[in-house]
C-alpha cells in the first residue's frame, strides 16, 4: 500500500479527526507572511525581521510603522482558502472531523466554512479596544491609517492576534487540549512532527494514528503513522476523496 493509501485508509476508518494546521497550509492560498522569500524581503526592505515587527514592543513603540507593515504586507496578503481548507470544511460536515487548531493568523479555515476552529494566535478578523472592547473589522484596521483608533474612547484598536514574546490565552489552551484529547486520528498539516503546534498537542492525544501531510520530508516524519509528501492542495482531496 502506497503512504498516500494508507493515510487515505485511515482517514476513511476514523471517526473523530482533529486536525492541526500549521503555517505551511497558507502556501499557495496568497498569503505572503510565512514564506520564507517574504521574511528575507521584508529584512532587506525595513531592516527588521517579521518576528521583530510582530513583537509586543515594536507595536507600543513603533504602533504607526506596525500598522503600515500590518496593513500593507498582512490585510493585503490574507489570500483565499483552496483545495486544503474545503477538504477541511468537507470532513467536518461529514462529522468526520471533530475540529481544528491553526496557528495561521489568517482565519481561512473559517473563511473555507469550517465550524469548530481553535485559532491559537488569533485572526486578522478579531479586532477589539482594549479599553472599552468594541469590537472593529479588517475593513475597519484597513480603512484607518495611519493608526485605527476606537470610535468611543480613542484607544488604539489592538488586533487580536499574539505577538512574538505574548501567551496564547488559557482558554485556547484548553478547548485545543480537550480537542486532541478526544481525538482517534491525529491529521497534521503544514508542519513537522518537531514543530512548536505539533509539540504543543500531541502529548494530549489518546487516539491510535498521527498522519502527517506536509510540503517537504522532514527527519521527524518517522514519528507518525502515515506519511504524505508534496503539494498540499493536490494531496487533500485525494486522501479524503
Ligand atoms: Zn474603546
């Protein structure tokens, strides 16, 4: 059996799904920022790395270049869901697929339909003061430059997505771990067994078969079950026909 049936096998046999959606999902859906190509662009053009734009200091300090990065290079570059995500929302309303944790900030499992989507840094969509809690759109964060400021209190309208060097919210941790615990299979795309996401959650699941389906082999692949290589929005439909 080929790994691509075998993985196709165990996804037809399982009966809760969980999936972990790594950064490597976005690639071809026309978001730039975890491209490798676009983080040595945005060095060579504002000096800085995207994980030192999108920490907690440079955004009190620097808030007006934040939001022109912010806009310009992540509003603008948010891309659409394809093949990965409507297989996503596909298993999900077939009740094979229980939920979904995704570390992307670009809320496209949710944009592709899916219901039940745990996205631990938050999303470009959630926007909200931190002083009086109204809540603003993308198009609200789009439209104001150079910095959005709230209607009523004139604070400064934080997007709610976690920045280098900021906790993910307990109350993420806790839907995400009861999620993988309730878990039989384990589907883990865009991303290897030793990544941050992966290390995370795996040590919550109970379930029998981790699969993994990423863009490059890894050596970490050998610690799942069953092993797909190559491009991702070939691979879904096939393994989940
Ligand atoms: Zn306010």
């Amino acid at each position: 059996m080929s790994s691509l049936e075998y993985v196709k096998k165990v996804l037809a046999d399982a009966e809760r799904v969980v999936c972990l959606v790594g950064r490597g999902t976005t690639f071809q859906t026309g978001c730039q920022l975890y491209d490798g190509d676009f983080e040595y662009e945005i060095e060579s053009r504002y000096g800085l790395s995207v994980e030192e734009i999108f920490s907690e200091s440079y955004y009190n300090n620097r808030t007006r270049e934040f939001f022109e990065f912010y806009r310009e290079e992540v509003l603008k570059h948010c891309g659409e869901p394809n093949a990965v995500y409507q297989t996503l929302a596909r298993m999900e309303q077939d009740g094979k697929l229980i939920g979904i944790i995704s570390r992307s900030i670009f809320g496209l499992c949710g944009r592709a339909g899916c219901k039940n989507v745990v996205d631990i840094h938050g999303t470009i969509f959630e926007n909200s003061c931190p002083r009086c809690g109204r809540k603003y759109d993308y198009h609200y964060i789009l439209d104001h430059k150079p910095i959005p400021y709230c209607e009523n209190c004139r604070a400064v309208v934080r997007p709610q997505i976690v920045l280098t060097g900021e906790m993910v919210s307990n109350d993420k941790v806790t839907r995400a771990t009861e999620l993988v615990s309730r878990a039989d299979v384990l589907l883990i795309l865009g991303s290897t067994m030793q990544s941050y996401l992966t290390k995370s959650f795996i040590k919550y699941f109970n379930g029998s078969k981790v699969l993994l389906v990423n863009w490059a082999e890894h050596y970490s692949d050998v610690k799942a079950d069953g092993v797909c290589i190559g491009n991702l929005p070939e691979i879904l439909p096939k393994i989940y026909p």
